[in-house]
C-alpha cells in the first residue's frame, strides 16, 4: 500500500493554526518595535528637557555663558564652583542632546556654545587630567577636536590669533 500524498502544512498543523502562528510573530515583531519607538521618544524627551533647563541656567547666568575666565578666578571661590557646574551641566545637556536627536543641528548649537568655554576647559584639564574622564570618550573626543581647532594649549590656552 503507498502513503497518501501529505502536504506540508498537513504535517505542522492547519493553514489556521499556521495562520495564528504567524500573526502572533507579527504581533510579538510590532510590540517589540513599539518599545524602541517608546524608548527613543523618552529619551529625546528628557534630551529636550536638560537642554531646556540649560538656557534656564543660561538667561539666570549670563555671567557664565559668556564668561570673562580672569574675573571669575579674581573673585569669591564660589564663582569658580558654580561656573564649572554651568560648564559641567552644559556639557552634560549637550551629550544628551546630540545622543538622542543625532542631527547636525544639535551639534552646531553646542559647538557654538563649547567655544566660549573652551579657555576654562584647556586650564582645567592641564590641572586636573581626570577632568576631563568624568565625561563620555564622545564629549571627550569633541572637546579635543574643538581645543585643537582653536589653536588652544596649555599653560596659556589662548585662542590663537588668525
């Protein structure tokens, strides 16, 4: 006696349960797509929300933003602290930013911003190398990469003149 001829989808189980199958992968697919969206959403959100609170630091400094480096260090110790939490916090705002928006756009701002405090950044890595260790090897890559196309070094770290 010979063997019936057997599809294949007889051999796994019906188009129906084939069918369930397939749209439960799918499902599973569209859920697991739906936490990345979720995820990236949060993270750009909280993004936009330390660079918001940056300008606010900014307006309620502007001392810091466009900071003149010998009058910080000729007054009160306390200047200096907040100035390099402005800075750290401004850093900080920037990593974030570029990280979950990925556009040039971010980059630029932050690169515009990073300029006025490039001096600061040049003396404070020379004192204290590990500084600069206490931010991403990006943030620090980019903070090398802008000190370099200033011209800036230690001990003067003066921009150069062009």
């Amino acid at each position: 006696m010979s063997q019936p001829n057997v599809f294949w989808w007889q051999k796994y189980g019906t188009v129906g349960q084939i069918a369930q199958a397939a749209v439960a992968l799918f499902g599973f697919i569209a859920i697991l797509a739906q936490i990345n969206v979720l995820g990236n959403n949060a993270h750009q959100a909280g993004a936009r929300q330390i660079y918001q609170a940056y300008n606010d630091l900014e307006f309620k400094n502007p001392q810091y933003a466009k900071p003149d480096l010998d009058r910080l260090k000729a007054g009160p110790a306390n200047d200096m602290v907040q100035y390099e939490t402005f800075v750290s916090y401004f850093l900080y705002a920037c990593e974030e930013a570029v990280a979950a928006f990925d556009k040039r756009e971010w980059q630029a701002t932050c690169d515009y911003d990073l300029k006025e405090h490039l001096p600061f950044l040049c003396e404070k890595m020379a004192r204290e190398p590990a500084y600069i260790l206490t931010y991403s090897a990006e943030t620090q890559r980019w903070i090398a990469a802008e000190l370099q196309k200033a011209g800036m070094t230690a001990p003067d770290c003066k921009f150069r003149k062009t």
